[in-house]
C-alpha cells in the first residue's frame, strides 16, 4: 500500500510540473516565442516518454490514475499562474 502512494504521489509530481510547463508553452506558442516554445516542447516529450513508460509497465493502475489526473489539474492551475508571472 505504501509503495502504490508514493507511486500515486511521484506521478501528481511530474504531472504538475508537466501541466505546469503545458500552461507556459500555449502562452509562448500564443505570443510567439520560439524560443520559449521549443525549449518547453523538449521538457513535455521527455516528461510525456517517461510517464507512458512508467504506466505501461504497471498493471495496477488506479493510484497512478489518481496521481496523475489531480497532478494534472493542479499543474494547470499553478502553469496558468506562472506562465502571466513569467510573461508579464
């Protein structure tokens, strides 16, 4: 049980910092920045091989649902206020 929260925890972690990064980039492509924009689409392919990685090889995937969906509405909240911080 241990194991499936912290599995849980580890992949609302990178989805909030994957959403995080999603917010910023649709900022950046929005307004242009090409920079700005390639370097947040290498971080979301990378982030994104290592999270279809790490799902398919679980069978039990109820608590990595769990991370991942909550991680991913936080990420968007906390990207959203971070992507006016930063262009601002």
């Amino acid at each position: 049980m241990k194991s499936k929260i912290k599995e849980g925890v580890i992949l609302g972690i990178i989805q909030i910092v994957l959403y995080s990064i999603l917010c910023i980039n649709f900022r950046a492509v929005a307004q242009g920045n090409y920079h700005e924009a390639a370097i947040t689409d290498f971080l979301i392919a990378s982030m994104n091989f290592f999270v279809i990685r790490k799902i398919a090889q679980s069978t039990d995937t109820l608590h990595q649902w769990i991370g991942y969906v909550a991680g991913s509405v936080i990420g968007s909240y906390l990207g959203i206020y971070l992507s006016i911080i930063l262009n601002n």
